[in-house]
C-alpha cells in the first residue's frame, strides 16, 4: 500500500540553484531546476503534501514566497531556518512516525525502492544478539 507523501523539500541547490543565505540578492532570480517544478506538481495533483523547509531565514520569507509564486510552486507550508550544515555533516530525522530520507542529486525522477543501509536505534532483538555473541547471561 502506498502511503501519502508527507514531503518536506529544501530550496537552494534542491529545487534551484544553490545561493547561499550572504547573497540575497540572487535568490529573487533563481533557475529552478530542470524537472522540479512537474515533480512536484504531480506528487501534489496526487494528494501529497509539500512543505518546503529550508534554511533561509525568516527575514528572507518575502523574498522566498514571492519566488515560489511567480515559478509557479505548490505548496502547502513554508518553514524557515533550518539549521544549516557544513561538508562533513548530516541531518538525522527522529521521529516516532515512519521517515523516509532522500538526499536530491541532480535529478527530479519517479522515486525508485532501494536496499541501502541505514542507521536505526537498537531494537530487543539487537541487544539479545550482542549478548549471545558477547556470551552474555
């Protein structure tokens, strides 16, 4: 069963050009991306939800929504200040809900199921596993 997409997508270098928070100035005129937008639209036209979260600031919303409009994006919310990261970090997602995690690169296609390793908390059964290798009681 399909379960509804809950999307949250980032902006810059997600949807558009990368154009780092030091250069306002761009982010009015933004390339999006060849194929974002008609992704995006039809996950909406299907009954998900987008809700862009990105790490401009809030003194950028104008800016941000006005650009939004006038490409012509759906969307259901805008969430500002995301905590932004350097090379060499990630952003974990806890939830106590079913996450799905896609990191964008490049390309706007259908989403394709893949066997990739994951990090994940330790389940009762990991912990009698490691017991019993430990030699554990």
């Amino acid at each position: 069963m399909m379960c509804k997409k809950i999307l949250l997508c980032d902006i810059d270098g997600t949807i558009c050009e990368d154009i780092p928070n030091e250069q306002v100035e761009l982010m009015a005129t933004a390339k999006v991306f060849p194929d974002a937008k008609d992704r995006l639209d039809r996950w909406h036209r299907d009954g998900d939800e987008i809700h862009f979260f990105t790490s401009r600031t809030e003194d950028m919303r104008e800016v941000t929504e006005t650009w939004l409009r006038e490409n012509g994006f759906s969307y259901h919310t805008l969430i500002m200040d995301k905590p932004r990261i350097k090379d060499g970090e990630c952003y974990y997602w806890i939830d106590n809900k079913p996450v799905k995690g896609v990191t964008h690169k490049g390309r706007w296609t259908e989403l394709v199921k893949k066997n990739i390793e994951i990090e994940d908390f330790a389940t009762q059964a990991d912990f009698d596993k490691y017991k019993d290798i430990e030699g554990g009681e």
